[in-house]
C-alpha cells in the first residue's frame, strides 16, 4: 500500500503524460485507453474488440440496470462509459483531472447520441465532491494506478449506495515486488501486490466480491501496442509534425516503464487484475 511518505504523482504530472501519449496512443490503439482481452494466443481480435470485450466483462459485475447511476473514476476520454450507458442503460459520470480528456469525452458521448446519460467533469477521483451515496456502483478502469489507492477506495465507499459494487481493474508486478511513485523519479503509476488487495479493501470499509488474476487474457497488450505503433507511426508523424521517438522521449520522465515498452525494449513484466468489492448494506458499517 502507498504509505502516507511515498510522493505520489502531482495532477500536473498524470495531465501531461497523457497529453504526451494521448494522441499517438488513440491512432495506435483506439479510444479505449486500458488492457485488452484476449481469449488465448490465437485470438486475434482487433484492439477495438479486445477493449470493448475487456469493458463489457467488467460491465457484467457492475450490476446495473436501467435507472441506477454509475461513477467512472477516472475516465479517460469516456469510450467505457459510453459503452456501459449503451449496454446497461445506466447514467454514468465520469471524472477526470484532464480537461482535454473531459472534451474528449463529451464529444464522443455526443456522437453516440448518449449526452444525456452520460456526462463528464473535471474532478478528482480521489476527492469528487459528490454527495454521500449518489452512485449505485463504481468503475475504475486502471485508473488506480495513479491513485492513492486507500484514499481512493474509501472515497468511492462514500459515494457508493449501501450495497453498491466497486469494479477496477489494477496492474500488479509478477515479480511481487510492490512498485510505489517515487521508486523512479518523476514516475506518475504505482503497483500494489495481488497479495495486498484483500487488505486494501477491508481497511476501506468494503467487502470483497471478487479478486481474479486476468493476466493471461491482458499480457498481450504491450505487444500489440507496440504493433500498433509501428503501423501508424508515419501518418502519426505526417499529422502531428514530431516523430515517436520525441513523443516517448517526452514520456520517460513521467512513466519509464511504459516508455520502455513502448519505446521498443521488452514488454515491463506486468499482471491484471479485476477486483470487485461492495459497499455494506448498514450504511454505517466500516471505516469512512
């Protein structure tokens, strides 16, 4: 776990990272800024479907219908929530500490004709400033890893209805060693253990559903990113005037693993994992 020591990345710092990465990663990967699923090694589904199938299994836990409220934390440029207010017929809001991500977001909700379910603000994940119960569940979709994840899980309890879920997904390293920001200077992403979660979530207040290591349908990712950017890397440099070596080059300091991968060098040794908690059903029960 983040101890209260361990400097964690500045908004500033998770802002220009992915306006840094954000438009080479969108022609490269498309709108779904997380892992993909993958059935197995001969799966050779696009990255539009494996995101798309990585967001429809999570939306499967979420549990909601239409007339429930769903908050996306931290939500990139709002493909997920798009997608769960299409499958579920949910509201959903997204935050974000990005105001070019909550234009994004808008825009896309607006050409799925879905502007009036869902809907997105420039918020702290980790501080929304919504009142207390006002969602029927929580999505984060890889998001805690530029979180404090204690700080955020108890901010996703209190906003959660009695007997709301939580559904994230987190990256862990394989080798168990637990990564914090700081470990490299200016590195904006920390791993927990698979071990630490159980924890995690009962210091929070929250009752564990599910804890499912999904490494084995996500490790292509890195890969496939890295085929991705290779095959769109002259109209990115055609349309944007920089080559990627300048982009990555510009992202070494706010993430040096994923600079590493994407810059060529072997895929960073990271696992996936999906973790489902609930909100007790006694308002009052747990820790705030």
């Amino acid at each position: 776990m983040t101890s209260p020591s361990t400097p964690l990345p500045t908004s500033d710092q998770v802002t220009d990272y992915y306006s840094a990465l954000g438009p080479l990663l969108r022609m490269a990967w498309g709108d779904n800024l997380h892992f993909g699923y993958w059935e197995g090694v001969s799966d050779r589904s696009s990255p539009q479907e494996a995101t798309d199938r990585f967001t429809d299994v999570l939306t499967d836990r979420l549990g909601v219908e239409a007339g429930c409220r769903v908050l996306d934390a931290g939500c990139g440029i709002g493909s997920p929530a798009v997608r769960v207010a299409s499958l579920t017929g949910a509201e959903v809001w997204g935050v974000t500490i990005s105001q070019q991500q909550v234009d994004q977001a808008v825009e896309l909700a607006e050409r799925a004709g879905l502007s009036g379910r869902v809907r997105f603000a420039l918020r702290d994940a980790m501080d929304t400033g919504y009142e207390d119960g006002s969602f029927d569940a929580v999505l984060a979709f890889e998001s805690i890893v530029h979180m404090d994840r204690p700080r955020a899980l108890r901010e996703w309890k209190r906003v959660l209805k009695p007997g709301g879920r939580i559904v994230l997904t987190d990256t862990f390293p394989l080798d168990g060693a637990a990564r914090r920001p700081g470990d490299t200077v200016g590195d904006v992403a920390s791993m927990a253990t698979l071990e630490e979660y159980p924890r995690l979530l009962a210091d929070a207040g929250l009752e564990p559903v599910e804890l499912t290591d999904v490494t084995e349908h996500t490790k292509f990712t890195f890969t496939r990113v890295l085929d991705g950017i290779l095959r769109c890397r002259k109209d990115f440099e055609r349309e944007h005037g920089m080559t990627v070596e300048e982009v990555l080059d510009a992202m070494k300091p706010a993430h040096p693993q994923a600079s590493q991968s994407a810059g060529f060098g072997a895929p960073p040794q990271v696992g996936c994992l999906i973790a489902v908690a609930r909100k007790p059903a006694s308002a009052d029960a747990g820790p705030r």
